[in-house]
C-alpha cells in the first residue's frame, strides 16, 4: 500500500490518529523546538517521509521547515492535533 499524502506544504500528523503516539511526529516537534505531545512515544510509522525545506526568513535569515508528508501509517482523524491542544495555534 501506499504511503497517505498531504496537500502540497502541509504535514499531515495533525489529522491522523497516531500523532500524540508517533515517533515520527515526535522528531518533527524535537527539530520545531516545540513540547512534545509525549515524552515517550511508542508508534513506529511505516514508510514515513519527513520533507525538509530551508526558507528565507527577514533580515537574511534561514530557517528550516519539517513535515511528515506521507506515511504508510497514518489514520485519517481529522481534528485531532486540535482536540489534544485546544488552546493552541494549529502548527504550520
């Protein structure tokens, strides 16, 4: 089978039903410097493909972009980023 995919530019852990589980996602967060969902994850993804994009910020800067999009294991359960963190910004 293979791997579910995201719209172009968009990761695709937020809707899925592993995402507080996934070690995976759990690297995206570590390379964002955001807090993980779990200290300790103990899903391991099939087949996921973590897109890596350097962008130009203001003043000369460069930053770097992770997002998982695609994966053999990914669950379709959209929201749920949203309803684990329901006062915060949806990540980008």
């Amino acid at each position: 089978m293979a791997p579910a995919a995201a719209a172009p530019g968009m990761c695709i852990c937020v809707d899925c039903r592993w995402v507080d589980q996934c070690q995976a996602y759990h690297a995206v967060e570590r390379q964002h410097g955001v807090p993980h969902l779990s200290g300790e994850p103990a899903f391991v993804p099939q087949q996921p493909q973590i897109h890596v994009q350097v962008i130009d910020l203001p003043q000369g800067q460069v930053g770097v972009e992770w997002d998982v999009r695609a994966c053999g294991s990914f669950a379709a359960d959209p929201g749920r980023w949203l309803r684990l963190c329901p006062d915060q910004a949806l990540p980008t």
